[in-house]
C-alpha cells in the first residue's frame, strides 16, 4: 500500500508527543479501573502513533492539508 506523506515537521513531532501522552493517561485509567476512558485513551493513541511513525493522515488528505515539508 503506497501512502502519500502529507505529515511532517512540528505536526509530526506533536502527534509523537500525544500518542505518548494519550498512552499514561491509558495506563493510568485502566490502572484505575476507568475501562471505557482507558480504552478510548488507547486508541487515540494508537491512531496518533500510527500518522506520526507513517506520516499520513486520513484527515488530512480528505480535507487537502498537507504539513509536510518536502
């Protein structure tokens, strides 16, 4: 599957930073016995993990936005 980049720079290193801080809060709440915001706190996680480490957004290429910088 070939994606097109169209995440890069700041936006890039800020979706880095929520994933990891999506994935405390997880920890925490599931820790905390808060399933359901744990769960959901997890998958954003993942999703902001996931256009970080490809740096392709689904959003951004339905909605024409492009941050990278090439």
């Amino acid at each position: 599957m070939d994606l097109d980049t169209n995440v890069g720079g700041a936006d890039r290193l800020l979706r880095a930073l929520g994933a990891v801080l999506l994935s405390i809060v997880a920890v925490r709440a599931l820790t905390a016995g808060k399933r359901t915001s744990g769960l959901l706190a997890a998958v954003g996680a993942v999703g902001l993990g996931f256009n970080a480490t490809t740096c392709f957004c689904g959003l951004n290429a339905a909605l024409g936005i492009d941050t990278d910088d090439d």
